[in-house]
C-alpha cells in the first residue's frame, strides 16, 4: 500500500509587527508581550527617541525582510510639545500615543482614570497600586496584573478620548496580536 502524495501548502509567513518607541519601560513591555503572544515582534527604541521620522522607519525597515502583511507602530507619549503633530504625519504607521505617559496603560489595569491627569500623578496614583513599582522595571506581579486584567484595561482605554488627557492606544497593539492569533 503507498501513501498518498502529500501536497505542500506552502510556507506561511506570519507578518512582523514592528514597535517604534521612545523609552526603557516600553521596551520591556513590548518584550512582554512578544513573549506572551510568540509573534515577530521587532522593537526599536535606540536611536531615535522622540526624534523618529519617516525616513529613520523607512531606513530601519530596509535591512529587514518584510511583508505587505507587516505592520509598523509607534508607541509615543503625547507630553512633548508637537509630538502628536509630528507623529500624524509619518504615514502608514498605527499610532500607540499615551496621554499623558505610558505608565497610564500599567494604571488603566489598576482603575478607572477620566480626569486629566499630570504624568507625576499617574506614577503617584500607580505607585500607590504597586508599592515596588519602578520606571523602566516589568516585575513579576505586574506581569501578572498585566495579563490578569487586560481586558479590563482595554475596556478602559477604549472609553478614553484619542489623544486627549488621559488617552490611551496601547490596547490596539494588542487587539491585533489576537486578532492575527486566531486567524491562525
């Protein structure tokens, strides 16, 4: 008895999501959740800090393989005189600002925040909820928190006006990387 001839399906690749961000605490988070979610997810954080362009993107983009299917983010705070201007204006880039700062995503998993609110007093109200919490540093219980009550964050971030403070899109990374999961 022969086996029957099997048919390749060819190779699928699974598209690159590339992060552009300006800090050390987005950097771990981003390796967070490539970790959790085990999808090419490529981060750059180095060189550009709030300087990013669409010629830097552009250039960093060329020494990698990619895909129409890639999808490239920029994960910046919104503090910064013309940040939001200069963000909008590189195209073809889904935007993750936070309002005032990233740590209002790590605060959305915590509570409710409607009020505008200074970047100090978003760390303060953070601390407050994780007593050892430090910039720049994903421990373990926030790990879990992370992953325990993102839904919870998302719902609150998505009830949060775009762009103004407090604002939040962080969740939208997030939405893809499952959305992209599941369709696989």
């Amino acid at each position: 008895m022969s086996r029957p001839n099997r048919i390749s399906k060819g190779r699928v690749t699974n598209p690159t999501f590339f992060v552009f961000c300006e800090g050390k605490t987005e950097e771990l988070y981003i390796n967070y959740l490539r970790t959790k979610y085990r999808l090419p997810i490529l981060i750059d954080n180095k060189s550009t800090g709030n300087r990013i362009t669409a010629k830097y993107i552009k250039n960093y983009k060329e020494s990698k393989d990619v895909d129409p299917k890639d999808k490239t983010y920029l994960m910046y705070d919104l503090d910064a005189p013309k940040m939001l201007e200069k963000l909008q204006a590189i195209k073809n880039t889904i935007l993750l600002s936070s309002n005032p700062c990233f740590e209002l995503w790590f605060l959305l998993h915590y509570q409710e925040q409607n009020a505008e609110i200074e970047a100090s007093k978003c760390m303060a109200s953070l601390v407050s909820h994780h007593k050892t919490y430090k910039k720049g540093v994903l421990d373990q219980v926030l790990k879990r928190i992370l992953n325990t009550k993102q839904t919870k964050a998302i719902h609150r971030a998505e009830k949060l006006k775009k762009h103004n403070n407090p604002s939040c899109q962080v969740f939208q990374l997030i939405q893809d990387l499952e959305s992209f999961q599941k369709s696989n």
